[in-house]
C-alpha cells in the first residue's frame, strides 16, 4: 500500500495488481478525486497516507477519508456520529450503525455537494479542536448456535472471546452469519480459534 498521498493520485493506493496501471480506479475519477482534494487543503486540513488512501487530519485527529472504487469514488467522514445533520450521508455497508460518506460518479456531482462537504469538514475540525468523541453506539451482539456451544464446550475460548471489545466480539457475529449452513459457521469457528485467544478480531492478522 501506498505511504505518500500524492502517490494515490497518480498510481492508485496499491491495494490491488491493477495499481499503477490504466485501469486503476483513481485514473477513472482522478477529475473528481483532485477536486475533492483541493476542497480538503483549502480547509486546512493535512494530509497523509493512511491505510491506502488519502486521509485528512486536523488537531491530531482524522477527519475524512477518500477512496475510489470501480463504479464510484467517495468522501468517508470520520466521527460521523458528531455531525449535527448527517442526512446527506450514506452508510458504508449493512452492518454500520452511523451514515459516513458521499459517493460520486461525476466531477459535476462534487461540486453540488461542495457547500455540505464544508459544512460537514468545518464541524469536524471544531470537534477535533475541542478533543470531542462521538457518541458510542450500544449494539447487542447476537450469537450464533454454534458459537456460543463453542463458547460453553470451551472454557480457554469462552474466557478469551469475552475479554475482546465489543468491535472485536461483532466482527466475529458477522463472519459466522455470513454463513448460511451450520457445518459452515462450525469449521469457521475452528478456523478462528487462534485468532479469538490472541486477542484478535476475525479481520486482524
């Protein structure tokens, strides 16, 4: 992955084998990308490589994020859930309890999201400055069958999967939900094992 933004914009985030190549996502909405990008700096904001992408901070804190996909690039806003009025916003995916980004198809669609894209980086800032964290968001996590008779057959298991953060316990819930047959979610669950007593969430190396 790339370490330097600039890089991101003119090879792609190097997450993929078509980085640095003419079908890399960014060279499809670069117009776009580098108007998001000018709106960014104007605020004032700095920026960084983070996990691929451009990411822009402010007071020691990341406030957007910016990425490009192969149907749209999009604007994500971290802390989303301080935002005073988010309904502009879209949520990344079924499990997000919080709606975070915009997505683009055109050059033309930034520019008429301009004026909420300030809006939204300026209240950011404001939060970063005053060191104010978003509300957190209680989710009950509901276990699979086969997880908890995992959980009640093994006691090393049970203690090391509830010591984990809620974040970590519900990457788990997901992972065996996604599975629609039982053998399925059990050899999963023998899979992650290793993973639950280091510590880790089912995503972590």
């Amino acid at each position: 992955m790339i370490t330097d933004p600039n890089d991101f914009f003119a090879k792609g985030c190097g997450r993929c084998d078509r980085f640095d190549t003419p079908d890399c996502s960014t060279k499809r909405w670069i117009a776009g990308l580098d108007r998001l990008r000018d709106i960014c700096r104007d605020m004032g904001l700095e920026e960084v490589a983070k996990w691929g992408h451009p990411v822009y901070m402010h007071a020691d804190r990341n406030i957007a994020m910016m990425g490009a996909f192969r149907d749209d690039f999009r604007l994500t806003f971290m802390n989303a859930g301080l935002l005073a009025d988010a309904s502009g916003l879209e949520s990344a995916g079924p499990n997000s309890t919080v709606p975070t980004l915009i997505r683009f198809t055109s050059l033309s669609e930034v520019a008429a999201h301009e004026p909420r894209i300030r809006e939204h980086l300026a209240e950011l800032m404001n939060h970063a400055e005053k060191g104010t964290k978003p509300p957190k968001v209680e989710r009950e996590i509901e276990l699979p069958d086969e997880l908890v008779s995992a959980l009640d057959d093994d006691p090393e298991l049970a203690e090391a999967f509830f010591a984990l953060t809620p974040g970590r316990q519900r990457s788990y819930e997901i992972v065996l939900k996604s599975a629609s047959k039982p053998e399925t979610r059990i050899a999963r669950i023998a899979k992650l094992r290793d993973k639950i007593i280091a510590g880790k969430g089912a995503n972590e190396y």
